[in-house]
C-alpha cells in the first residue's frame, strides 16, 4: 500500500514510523493546516501529481508539499465514509483502510455504553475511530495502540474534533491488559473495544490464531470483561463463537462490511444480521437459537439473493420462512417463491427461464430473446462471472440476469429478466 505521507524506502520500520510521526505533527500545525487546505484545491481542481507538487513545493515548501498532498488524496478516499469530519482528519492509507465506518462505530458505541458503562479501553485505536465515537457518545476512553503512528493519528483527530478531555492515549499492548484484566474491567476500564489486526505483510490472516493479537486474547477478553465487543473477520468459524456471546454481521448497501462479537452483558441474542440499505435504514434480523435450514424445492416465479450479512450469520431459513419461500438446492444460499419480496433480506428477480448449463444454447437463447448485456451471478459453479459475461454479450439491446448454480444438484442456469419470444 503507498503511504499517506511519503518516507524513505530506506529507513527501518521504527524509522519509518518516526518520521510519519514527524510529517504528522508538522501538519497539524496552521502552517499545515494551509498546506492541507491548498493540497486540497489542487486535488479538487484534478491537477496531475507531478504538478501539483511542483506548484505546493513552491507555495508551501519541500517539508510540507508532499505529505499535505498525500494526506489531501486519503481525505478524497474518505470524504465519501467520513463525511463533514473529513477535512478535520489525518489518516495514513493503512490507518484509512482499518479505520471503520463511523455511522456504524456510533452504532456499537450506543450499545456498548447502553448498560451505563462511563469508560472504555479502545485496545488498538488505529486511526481512533471508535475512539471518536465512544467520547462523543460520553466516555472517557482510553486509547491503546502499540504503534506510534496509530497513537499520533487518534490523539491529533480527537483533538481537532473537541474530544481531548474526554480522550487519552497510551502506548500498550492489548495481550498483556487483557491478561491483566480483573473484576470485569480492562485497564481500569468499564468496558472494552477490540479490534485486531488481520492482516499481515499485505495479506489478509484467514486463520485467527494469527491475527494481532490472536484469538486467545480475543476469548480472554470475552471471559474476563463483560462488556466489551470485538471486531472479527466476517468469514470467522461459527465454531469459534464462545457460548452466551452475541455473534453479528452487518452489511451496508449490500456488501458485509463487519462482524462482530458481543461481550456477555450486551448480548441479547445468539445470531444477528444487520443490513443497512443505501438510504441508511438498518433493520435487523435475529434468532436466539439455531433456525436450522430452510426447505429446498423446484424454481419457483422469482429467486432471492439473500443479503450477505443475513447468509453470514445462518439465517437464510428466517428469511425463507418470512418470504414463504424455499431453497433452490439444500447447498446454495438461493431462495425462490411464487411472489416478489419487498425485504431488506434479499433482493429479487423475475425468473423468466430455468435451464440446464450449455454455453452454446445459453447463447443462442439470449440471442433469440435480443439479450445483448447480461449480469452474471454465481453460487456453487466455478465459473467466473465476468468471463461468462463476455462470451455471452451480442448484438442485441436487450439486458438479463443470469444466474449460474445449482438447483437439487444439478449445474442449472436461472433466467430473470429475458423479455419473452417476440416482446
């Protein structure tokens, strides 16, 4: 990943680190305040890098030219999340990257503090964005971070946005506070945020054994403190879930964004799927115990694409259930019925055709139909959906979906959408 504020590629981590610390403070002071705020015209007027840095370099000075201009184009990628905050933040493109989104950090900074919590230990702050959103909401929080950068980034932003005296931050490391944790508090905290580092070198850590910290302390954490949550990988083993612990998936504008584990004071129930759609409305689906699996059964008039967040957590069959609708295959995570669905849990299709997979009658089908552009979807087939996507476009104007998969185990190609012969 390129750094928000440029280092040399030379200098050892704990060097790199330093000097990002250096270019940080540097801009939070009014002179980089005006740097930034010039980097920014620049970069909203879509003046090339090259001059850009030319022209700030001349205005501003070599010091303060290139990381305004790096910190101007991570504020770009993050007006879109962050919104009026946005230009009051410093963020480096990791911090950026791990940062969640603070609508969402609000969210679990109301539920954690809920039970009357008046503090909290934000264990590993990163860029602190649920540092802001426990200190708004009434906390005082203590943010802990073991790299420097990380502590520079969420004491500069707390400041900048009025939270300094609700806020302090503190280098530590998240193992050795958990293990010390005692009568339900950490690091003499009420309460506690976790959120681990799952990536490493630039790859994503699928087994949480290796995450930063591991998985121990992840479970330490939920034995010894009460009320706490923790941000884990969405693909995370339903196994790994400790008994009486809240497990919660969310997913905003139809992509999963986090999942989370809920300490035992705030747990209320044993699955949850939040969906919050496009327009920002958040409903949520749950289920105190294993629904089970939802019935499978013929193509019916239209197939449902459950919500990520709602397959995540186990609770298609919910779905199903509300929809009056059924599996397509007891192993694929789409469901069908008679009727359209007007639900947050799923997103609907008019099937028109039900067919076996054929690439060469497939073609000829759509062709027949005037399908020139279709989307491909995919579930239980190792077809790629783009390729399938350009070996199937024509000459023709109209669009379909086509839905690759299997229907009682068969590789089957579901239709929604193809206008009729002659339409």
């Amino acid at each position: 990943m390129r750094q928000a504020v440029p280092v040399s590629s030379d200098l050892e981590p704990a060097d790199q680190g330093a000097e990002t610390v250096r270019q940080l403070r540097a801009l939070s002071t009014p002179a980089g305040a005006a740097a930034l705020a010039r980097a920014g015209q620049l970069l909203a007027a879509r003046t090339d890098a090259v001059s850009a840095l030319s022209r700030l370099r001349a205005e501003v000075g070599v010091e303060l030219a290139g990381p305004a201009w790096g910190i101007a184009r991570q504020r770009e990628r993050a007006r879109p999340v962050f919104g009026a905050d946005t230009d009051r933040l410093l963020f480096t493109s990791d911090a950026l990257e791990q940062a969640g989104r603070p609508v969402l950090a609000d969210r679990r900074a109301a539920r954690l503090l809920a039970g009357g919590a008046a503090s909290v230990a934000d264990l590993g702050c990163a860029a602190g964005t649920d540092t802001v959103a426990l200190a708004r909401a009434g906390a005082r929080v203590l943010a802990v971070d073991l790299d420097p950068v990380a502590r520079e980034l969420t004491a500069l932003n707390t400041a900048a946005l009025g939270l300094s005296d609700r806020v302090e931050v503190v280098a530590g490391d998240a193992v050795e506070l958990v293990d010390a944790a005692t009568d339900g508090r950490v690091a003499g905290c009420d309460a506690a945020v976790l959120d681990p580092a799952r990536r490493s070198g630039g790859r994503r850590q699928l087994d949480p054994d290796r995450w930063s910290p591991p998985w121990s302390t992840v479970q330490a954490l939920l034995d010894a403190v009460p009320v706490c949550a923790v941000k884990v990988a969405p693909g995370l083993d339903h196994e790994r879930v400790p008994a009486g612990v809240e497990a919660e998936w969310v997913s905003v504008g139809g992509s999963i964004v986090e999942a989370l584990l809920w300490g035992r004071a705030p747990s209320v129930t044993w699955r949850r799927a939040t969906v919050v759609t496009r327009d920002g409305a958040v409903h949520e689906l749950t289920a105190d115990a294993d629904p089970g699996p939802a019935p499978d059964g013929p193509v019916r008039n239209w197939l449902h694409e459950p919500d990520p967040a709602v397959i995540r957590s186990g609770l298609v069959s919910l779905a199903g259930l509300e929809l009056e609708a059924n599996l397509v295959d007891p192993t694929i995570a789409y469901l069908t019925s008679d009727r359209p669905a007007d639900s947050p849990w799923v997103s609907s299709y008019p099937v028109t055709d039900v067919l076996p997979f054929n690439l060469k009658k497939l073609k000829a089908l759509l062709r027949s139909r005037g399908v020139g552009r279709v989307t491909v979807k995919k579930r239980g087939s190792a077809i790629e959906p783009e390729t399938l996507a350009r070996q199937l476009r024509g000459p023709g104007e109209g669009t379909a979906v086509v839905v690759v998969t299997r229907v009682a185990g068969a590789p089957t190609v579901v239709l929604c959408g193809v206008p009729a012969l002659g339409s």
